[in-house]
C-alpha cells in the first residue's frame, strides 16, 4: 500500500529558533541517512507522548485515536490488557489512580438495566472480589481497622446482593467505589481487572480535552512504575524485635483440620499462618485461610509485631531458628523481601537459598 503523505506547516516564534532547529534535524538526517521529516516526525512523538511501550500505545491506538468514546475505549484497554498476567495476576498492580478516574468522571448509565451483556460475568467476578474482601477483612490485625472495614465489606456484600436480585436499583459507579475502597486487597489479582472490563464496557464517562489530559498524564505517570527495575540493596536498619513485643495477642493451637505438629496462629484472632518443627528449627507456612498475606502484612510494625511474639515463642520452646521460605505460598514468595529483611530474615551461605533464617 502506498504511504500517504500529510503536510503540516509550523510557525515557530522568531527566525532564530527556526534555523536552529533545521540545522540539528539536518545534521541527525544526515548522520542516521534519514529525512528531515522523519527526524521532526520523531522528536515529536518523543515529546508527546510516553517512553513506556505500553503507555504509548494506549494513547495513541486508543487515547487520540480517531474513534468515537476515546477514554471509555482507553479504560477499557488498560483494565483488560492489565488482565494478560499469569497464575491469575495482573500484569501491573498499581491502578487505583484509573479507577479513582472512573469514579470522578462516570457519566452513565444511571442505573443496571439487567439486560447488559456483560453483567452475568461481572456478577461472577464480584462474587470472588466480595469473597476476598471479607476473607481479608476476618484476616486483619488491627483491631480498630478490622471492626471499620467489616462495616464497608457489609454493606458491599449488600450491594452485591441487590445487583443479583434487583439490578435496577444499582448504579455501576457503585462497582468502583467498591474496588477504590478495597484496592490494597486485590494486589496484583487478575479477577479484579476483569470486572473493571466489564464495568467499562457498560459505562460512559466524561470525554472532552480536559479529560484526555487528565487520563494521559495518569497513564504516564503509572507507567514509570511499569519499567524493570534493577534491584538495590535495602540499607534500612534491622528493627528490634523486642521493641514489638505485646503489641498484639498471640495464640498458637493445634486444631483438628491439621495434622499433629502443625499449629495454627492467631494474632488478635486473626489467623497468621502455621508452625511446624523441622530439624529444630521453627518452620512459619502461609495458611490457606489467608487469601492476601500481603495485605494483612503491609504494615511493617503490625509484621514486626507478630515476628516478635513468634521469636519469643521460638525462644521458649528451644528451637534454634525461625524459619521461612520463598516456595510457592511461602511467605518470603509473597511478602515484600525487604520488609523481610527488616526485622531480621536472612538467608545462611551454608544453607538452602530458598530458606530465610530469623535467630
């Protein structure tokens, strides 16, 4: 197919800028065996629009593209290509910003029809999202934060209900609000995006310059996040664990649903994993009543906290270390490794990589 050609002229502020530009594009054209054209072409689209691949492509193929419903057809991209991670997580995990967006500039529908096309599969995917809310609510520590945020999975678990019985009467904003509120939950779980898809496809929002700016500059911004990072080394001091000691109430019991010797843990009746004693040694697993440890963990005190009461028991029962393991499901696969480090893990040269050692 033979490339059109499209001709735009510039008025630049003064003569000087002008020959000053010419010159430098001449020089890269000549350098590079190029055309003037192609190198302005170039620099513009540097200028205009993001370094991130990903980014860039959702401005220009969705954001300033041509078609009608630019910032619906945008949000809907971004949630569902988010979608395209592995072992059901998320590609990225940092778009509360997008949806915070969705909820300041919704413009419609009103209210669910019940008749959306897209509503039997968002309803499945709220079933799980409401399912992770109330787990991770029943898992959290601070007893405060747990006693306010049962009141707001409560009333989420109504909504939910009604969208199943009454759709009529539930606005779709009200979906975001939902996922804003909970966001630190959902991490980089892939079900999430699927339903901000689906919201997407049955939502408008607010389509005029300002809001293209807005969605633009959110999109470059997040999409910073979205490059490889090379690690660093974290030079946070380690945190005294004893400092952390009866910050909250542990409990350590054998239950009947585990085999003998693997004890479940409960700090402030929230479960926090088991125990099991391996080789004299302390062994601390990941529960499978903790959908998000990250979430119930993101708070390096109330972690510190519960590693504190753990060592102490540690140390009244004689074993000589505690022990984590970055296995699948183990906490030091999970939780951030530099809070890890923090309140003491570490690795042993003589020992298994994938063991992190606290004595």
């Amino acid at each position: 197919m033979k490339q059109t050609k499209v001709q735009k002229n510039f008025n630049l502020s003064n003569q000087k800028i002008k020959d000053v530009i010419e010159k430098r594009c001449t020089d890269l054209a000549q350098k590079n065996n190029q055309s003037t054209s192609f190198i302005l072409e170039e620099k513009l689209m540097e200028g205009l629009f993001p370094m991130n691949i990903e980014a860039k492509e959702l401005t220009i193929n969705y954001l300033y593209s041509d078609e009608p419903n630019s910032i619906k057809n945008t949000l809907d991209a971004a949630f569902k290509n988010n979608n395209a991670g592995t072992g059901w997580k998320a590609v990225h995990n940092n778009f509360l910003p997008l949806v915070i967006f969705c909820k300041k500039y919704y413009k419609g529908p009103t209210r669910f029809t019940g008749k959306e096309q897209e509503l039997p599969h968002l309803i499945d995917q709220l079933d799980l999202i409401i399912k992770r809310i109330d787990n991770c609510v029943n898992c959290i520590i601070d007893i405060q934060e747990r006693s306010f945020l049962s009141d707001k999975a409560k009333n989420a678990m109504d909504i939910l209900k009604k969208l199943k019985e009454s759709p009529e009467v539930i606005k779709p904003n009200h979906i975001f609000e939902i996922i804003a509120d909970f966001f630190a939950m959902f991490d980089d779980w892939s079900i999430v995006y699927r339903a901000l898809g689906d919201l997407t496809e049955i939502c408008t929002f607010e389509e005029n310059a300002d809001t293209r700016i807005e969605l633009f500059n959110l999109l470059d911004e997040l999409s910073s996040d979205w490059e490889p990072k090379s690690p660093e080394e974290d030079d946070e001091k380690i945190l005294n664990n004893e400092f952390y000691l009866n910050r909250v109430n542990l409990k350590i019991m054998q239950e009947k649903r585990f085999a003998d010797g693997c004890l479940t843990v409960y700090a402030n009746d929230a479960c926090v994993g088991c125990v099991t004693a391996v080789l004299g040694n302390l062994t601390w697993q990941k529960s499978p009543d903790v959908d998000n440890p990250r979430y119930q963990f993101k708070d390096v005190d109330i972690f510190a906290s519960v590693v504190a009461e753990l060592k102490k028991y540690k140390d009244e029962h004689s074993y000589k270390y505690l022990v984590i393991d970055n296995h699948r499901g183990g906490y030091a696969s999970v939780l951030d490794l530099d809070m890890i480090r923090r309140v003491g893990f570490r690795q042993l040269p003589d020992d298994n990589p994938a063991l992190y050692f606290l004595d």
